[in-house]
C-alpha cells in the first residue's frame, strides 16, 4: 500500500541533501502524479508545516531561470530520526 503524499514527501528529504517544491513533485510525481496535492501550493504547506514541526529548516535559495524565488529545504539530523522513526520504507 502507498504512503499518504504527505508522509512521501517527508520521507524523500531523508534521502536527498535539500530540495525545492518543483524536486518534490518532480520525484514524487511518477507515483503520486494522480493526487491532487501534488502541486506547488499543497506541497509548498506540506514543506512549511512540517519546518513549523521541527522537521525541516530552510537551507539556501536561489532564483529560477524565470524568476522566481526557490526555497529549498533540508531534513537536519534531529528531523531525520524522527522522520525515519515514524515512516517506515
């Protein structure tokens, strides 16, 4: 049985370095593509909430080649064990 999206999404920054919005979806999309949460504003809330848990921090920045503003973000050690400890593979 599939993860809930939002439990994908959490367990995927314990296995990258950082990631923006767009990588998520990116990453998620060939098993998740059909949810309807898979877009830009529900994960950018998903990230957010979960940075306002303790389970994520903003890592760097960068502007996109149309302009817009990327904030990636990162599992820290801490976010990661709880992650992995609640989220089985």
């Amino acid at each position: 049985m599939k993860k809930p999206l939002n439990y994908a999404i959490l367990k995927y920054f314990t296995k990258v370095e950082d990631a923006c919005v767009e990588d998520v979806i990116e990453a998620l999309k060939g098993e998740y593509g059909n949810f309807k949460a898979l877009n830009k504003k529900d994960v950018l809330s998903a990230l957010m909430t979960a940075e306002a848990n303790g389970l994520l921090e903003e890592s760097r920045f960068e502007m996109s080649e149309s302009g817009e503003l990327l904030i990636y973000y990162r599992a820290h050690e801490e976010g990661a064990a709880t992650i992995n400890k609640y989220i089985k593979d």
